[in-house]
C-alpha cells in the first residue's frame, strides 16, 4: 500500500508564492504602461503592439486575478498577520510588511472605487491619481518584500526544483 506524503506548508506557500509572482508581475508591468495613458497619451497609440484599452484591460483582468490569491497568501499566513499587528513577535520586518499591507489595501480600494463604484464620475479621477502614486509605492514595498525574503526564496527553490538524490 502506498503512503500519500504530506507536503509542508512551507513548500505549498512557496508554491502558491510562486503561481502568485507570475500574474502579480503582470499587474506592476501592465500598472507602469497604463500610467503612460493617464499621463494624456491617447488610448489607440500603441506601447509593446497593444493600444491603450487592452492595457488597461490587461491590467484589471491580473487584478482580478491577483486579488484572491494575495488574499489566500495572506490567509494561510493569518497567524503570522495577527502576530505582526498585535507587536506579540518582533521581526524586523514588521513594519515594512505592515507598510505592503497598508498600501496593496489602499491601492485596491481606490481602484476598485475608481472602476466599481464611482465610474464615470469626476472623483473616479482623483482616486486614479491616488490609485497610480500608490502603485509606485506597491512596487517598492514589494521589491523589498522580496528582497527580505529572497533566502527563503531561494532555499525552497533549490529544495524543490533541485537534483533529488
């Protein structure tokens, strides 16, 4: 009879990691080439062979589709969320996590109130301005986030796509 092994949650968050990181890429890329529409450059001029609605197309289909797996990420680290807020475990990366945090909810909520709620509407504009400063502030707090995690990446890397002895 065979044994049905289990795997660690550190190899199934590294997976999930890992699924996250492809579409999440997306969403920063398609962020960056959007903003160069909202700057005032019209929507049919083309940026890498697609106008400016399939960008911004682009760019919402990854939201939607980054959203539920950041949430799940963040789900199956809840206990760890929970420690961070409540200053129970010292890390010392807290508060640059807490910052991620703060700024990936914000950065969802104005374009979700941009896109859903107040479409149309002239303050829809003012939080795609806000949406678009906060974008760049994700893209920071993220490449750190990586950065300080960049070990651990590498090990479960190595332990999963390395030579099996």
């Amino acid at each position: 009879m065979e044994r049905k092994t289990k795997t660690s949650k550190a190899t199934r968050n590294y997976y999930l990691d890992l699924f996250t990181l492809v579409p999440f890429l997306f969403l920063l890329i398609s962020g960056l080439v959007v903003l160069r529409y909202h700057g005032g450059t019209d929507h049919v001029v083309e940026t890498i062979g697609l106008n400016g609605d399939i960008w911004l197309l682009v760019h919402k289909v990854c939201a939607v589709t980054v959203l539920p797996l950041i949430v799940t990420h963040l789900w199956l680290h809840a206990y760890w969320v929970k420690n961070i807020f409540s200053k129970k475990k010292k890390s010392k990366n807290n508060d640059m996590n807490i910052s991620l945090f703060v700024v990936f909810s914000l950065c969802v909520l104005t374009a979700f109130l941009a896109w859903l709620v107040f479409s149309g509407k002239p303050v829809a504009d003012l939080l795609r301005e806000v949406h678009n400063k906060l974008g760049f502030a994700l893209i920071f707090f993220f490449i750190v986030h990586l950065k300080n995690y960049f070990k651990w990446l590498l090990t479960m890397t190595k332990k999963s796509f390395g030579k099996k002895k």
